[in-house]
C-alpha cells in the first residue's frame, strides 16, 4: 500500500510540474514576443545609428531578450505569489511602458 501511495505522489508530482510548465509557457511566449518586437524597434532607433551596426530580426531581438532575463534572473516575493493572468497584464504593461518610453526618447532624439 506504501508503494501505491509512493507511485501516486510520483505522478502527481509529475503532472503538477507538466501543468506548471505549460502555464509558464503561456506567460513566457506572449510577452517574450512583445519584449524582442520592441527590442527589434530599440536596435533600429538607438543601437544602428549610434554605432552604424546592421540591423536585427525580430527573432533576433527576442532572443536576445530571452538571452539577457536569463543572465538577470531574479525571484521576488511578489512574483512567486502572482497568478499567471497577474504575471502576463503585468509582463505586458512593463514592455508596453518601455516602449513608451523608448518611443518618446526616440522622437525627441530625430526632432
């Protein structure tokens, strides 16, 4: 009966990482994609013309993205409580803000 139990706990554990995984891809990819679309924008406007470099894919730009959260990894408390709709309105509001931001720089910069 032991051995039942440990089998059980085994695959619950399994499956609850599957479902886990899938929601942090769910979160990931959208704002992923959100994060190297701006990205790509930021390289044509500041890095091209600064230091006359060629111009990056929008693939190109999401993995750099990806590339540099994962050397700047961090936890917070917040985020390890957050729900996977909170995480992706918040992921999307950030890249949204920068982009803003960037934009308005951008403009400012050209006039």
């Amino acid at each position: 009966m032991e051995s039942l139990f440990k089998i059980l706990g085994g695959v619950f554990v399994a499956v609850f990482t599957a479902i886990v995984g899938a929601l942090a891809l769910l979160v990931m990819l959208p704002v992923a994609a959100l994060d190297g679309w701006i990205m790509h924008l930021a390289w044509g406007w500041f890095i091209m013309p600064t230091f006359g470099v060629a111009a990056i894919t929008w693939a190109m730009a999401t993995g750099l993205t990806l590339l540099s959260s994962w050397l700047t990894f961090q936890i917070s408390a917040a985020t390890r409580e957050d729900g996977v709709m909170q995480r992706l309105v918040s992921g999307c509001i950030i890249s949204c803000a920068s982009w803003f931001t960037m934009w308005i720089t951008h403009l400012w910069i050209i006039h």
